[in-house]
C-alpha cells in the first residue's frame, strides 16, 4: 500500500470513529487544517520534479476531496442522531396535566370585585363614580363635614395625623370617603348622584376591623330628595347586591355629625346555618349607616340649604364582601396567602353586570 493509501486509510477510520461533531472537527482540522497530515503532504509538491509533480499532485488533489466528502457526510449522519437523541430526551409526556394559563389562574381580589358590583348597581341608578385624595387636610375630614372641636374622631387614638403640609393645615390619612362629598359640591352644580369607593384609615385592628379598609359612600342633593328615596334607594341595592327577590330592612335613629336624622340600616336574616342568608329569618344585621345631609354640609360645599336638600350613606366593602362570600375574618384580605386568593378569588373575566348576574 503506497504512503497515499496508507493515510487516507487512517483518516478515514478517524472519521467513522468520530462519535460527535466536536471530534469529527478535530479530525478535520488534524487532516485538512493549516498543519494537518494531508496539508503537509501537499507542501512537498513544490520540492519535487515536474514530472513527479504531475504524478503526486492528481493523487493528492484527489485525496484531499474524498477526505472532505467524507467529512461531510459523517457530519450529517452526526446531527441526524442528535437530532434524533433529542427528540428521545425531549419529548413532552402528554399524559401530565397541561399547566393552567395565566388567564385561567389569575384572580381577581374580593375587594375588587365587590367594588366592581357595587358600582355597577349604582350606575344602574344613574349614579357616577367619584374620588379624592387618600391625604386629607383637617378641614375636609372633619370641619367641612360638621365635626365640632373635640370631637373623638379628632383624637389621636383613632385617626392617623400626619405633619403639617406647606400651609400649615394639618393633614391626615382619611377616616372616612365623606371628604369627596365636600369636594364634589364645591365643584359640581346639582342635581348631584356619586357613589365614592376607596381606601380609609382608622387606628383599630381585629378580626373585622383593619387600620386601612374599603368604604363605599353615596350621596344624593337635589331640591327634592327625602327619606323615602333613600329608603327606595338602599333597599333596592341591597336585594340587588345580595341577589335576593325581597328583603326586609329596618331603620333605627342614630347620630353622625354629617347628617340629620341619621339612620342605622339593619337587614333580615338567617343565622341559623353555617352561612347568614339574607331575605329570610327572624334576625336582623347591621350592614350601614345613613340620613339625609346636614344643612352645615351643604353650607360647607358651597349650596344653600334653604334650596338643596339631599341624602348619604356610607357601607365598609370589606364587612358586606364577607357577609356575601362567607369569609370569617378579615385578616386575610390584606396578607397575600395565594391558597386564599385562589378559593376566594374571582376569574378575570367575569365582569359582573345586573344582567348576567353579579357573581354568577
């Protein structure tokens, strides 16, 4: 065997020994690179006669493409084994339950979801929505809304105060969403109907109550508006928002500084099973307060109480969810437990709507 033979004999044992790309590039480099077997044998040509050169040249020449074709198609004999390792390695087990979409995992707090219901039975109504700063000034809070000097509310132990702001007026995290009433009449003209959800603070802690919590406030002024609108307007929220046909309530008298007279609302109910059913029964619960507004409101906003004369209530969002939805304590609203959110939680989707169903 001539020394030809002999080296592409070697070569080609290397190339089907190549068991990955990585070695076949090896041998490729050690044949045909800059320094390899074969490149070395051509380098002698030039020493070498003419007619050697005629002889060795074709032969060598020869040599060099059978090693690259070689090379190559031990390279496409490699990737189709990998190809086909992987699909072995790879491949997906269609039996395992496929992992949920975000979409379908995703849930919608509680809280906004009962926002979400609420406003959607007032817009029925006619209402809009309304909003103001969480950081209120003192007189918003309280001395627009008829709180007189020492009142408890004023005190420190149940009101988050905070530093004084660029004109010295003194500031606080809002114990209630009145304050919007104030600022909605200052700036709109009568006939006025808004309903305001957002978050309030008041310093109390405990299994139904939070230091901050969801309220809902509504208000009414017009040259008309008595008790019996805000009778019909409640009752009709309420057989609403709990999905019942009928619904007893009761009025007891009571006291807030914003309005006169100022109403307790109590609703029938049953508390004899492990959930509270509403519209039967023979008990009854508080679930809001309300009257018609004080004519020192109604100054404070800039109407004339001889002429104006409206209504208010106020609802905590947090307390009516966990009547609705049979949630205990209150605690869990607020402490991102993603095992409570994915049973209490609502699906994305389901915007509710007085005609689909609120919850449904």
């Amino acid at each position: 065997m001539t020394d030809i033979a002999t080296l592409e004999s070697s070569i080609l044992a290397e190339i089907d020994a190549a068991a990955s790309e990585d070695a076949l590039e090896a041998v490729r480099v050690g044949s045909l690179g800059k320094k390899g077997s074969i490149s070395e044998q051509m380098k002698t040509l030039g020493k070498m006669s003419a007619e050697e050169r005629q002889t060795k040249g074709p032969l060598l020449n020869g040599l060099k493409t059978r090693i690259a074709d070689a090379i190559t198609g031990r390279k496409d004999i490699l990737k189709r084994e990998g190809i086909e390792a992987r699909l072995v390695n790879e491949q997906v087990d269609v039996t395992l339950p496929v992992r949920r979409d975000p979409l379908q995992a995703g849930r919608i707090h509680p809280i906004s979801q009962v926002m979400d219901e609420i406003t959607a039975i007032f817009a029925d109504m006619g209402f809009s929505v309304a909003e103001g700063p969480d950081i209120e000034t003192d007189y918003y809070n309280f001395t627009a809304l008829n709180f007189p000097e020492g009142h408890p509310a004023r005190e420190m132990h149940d009101t988050f105060f905070l530093n004084p702001g660029e004109s010295d007026e003194k500031l606080v995290l809002r114990t209630h969403t009145s304050p919007v009433q104030i600022r909605t009449m200052e700036t709109q003209k009568p006939p006025i109907r808004i309903v305001i959800p957002g978050k309030t603070y008041r310093q109390d802690s405990d299994a139904t109550h939070s230091a901050m919590f969801h309220q809902l406030e509504g208000l009414v002024v017009d040259e008309k508006s008595n008790i019996a609108n805000l009778k019909w307007t409640l009752l009709e929220f309420c057989k609403a928002f709990f999905e019942v046909d009928d619904i007893n309530m009761r009025f007891r008298p009571s006291f807030f500084p914003f309005t006169e007279p100022s109403l307790e609302v109590d609703i029938q109910c049953d508390r004899s099973g492990a959930e509270v059913k509403f519209g039967e029964g023979d008990d009854w619960m508080e679930i809001l307060g309300s009257g018609m507004v004080h004519p020192n409101v109604l100054r404070a906003g800039g109407l004339d109480p001889d002429v104006y004369q409206g209504f208010a209530w106020g609802i905590g969002i947090d307390r009516i969810a966990m009547l609705k939805y049979g949630m205990p304590d209150l605690r869990p609203f607020f402490e991102a437990d993603q095992r409570w959110i994915d049973h209490y939680g609502f699906r994305p989707l389901d915007m509710p709507t007085l005609f689909g169903g609120l919850s449904s």
